[in-house]
C-alpha cells in the first residue's frame, strides 16, 4: 500500500502533503525531525487526513492532485467540520 497523507502545523494552520509506502515509519520521521526542510522546522504536526493507494504511481498521482488548487479545495470540503474548529 502507498499513503497520501496531510499534516498540518498545529500553530500556523500550514498544510505539508506527501506519500509514502510506510504511514507510521514516515510519520515518525517528521514528529522527530527527520522529515525534510519544511517540516523539520514545524513543532506541532498533526495528521489530519491520508488515502490509501495499491499502485505507487496512483499515490504519486493523488499527492500531486491534494497540492493543486482543486485538490485543496476538494480536502476542504471533505474536512469541512475539523476546519470550522
């Protein structure tokens, strides 16, 4: 399985978007600061939403249709209630 995933900085409200074939490992990596420049500077990430993928290219494909416009607006609508709080 591949996972496209979503993190959002609990202080700013900013968004980081990725895949990867290993959730837990990769999650891990970015709450230790292992994750990459952008989210080795971040303090307060949280998963807030991640889709599950058979074909790496698929994933690949959904990752970068979340960081599109329309793939944005799409996770918007679908977190609708968490954004409200």
């Amino acid at each position: 399985m591949y996972w496209v995933y979503l993190l959002e900085d609990q202080n700013d409200k900013s968004w980081y978007i990725g895949y990867t074939s290993d959730l837990k490992k990769r999650l891990a990596e970015h709450i230790n600061k292992q994750g990459g420049k952008t989210t080795s500077k971040k303090d307060a990430l949280k998963l807030i939403y991640y889709e599950g993928y058979l074909n790496q290219t698929d994933a690949k494909g959904g990752e970068r249709f979340l960081k599109s416009g329309a793939g944005r607006k799409y996770v918007k609508k679908q977190l609708a209630n968490y954004l409200e709080t």
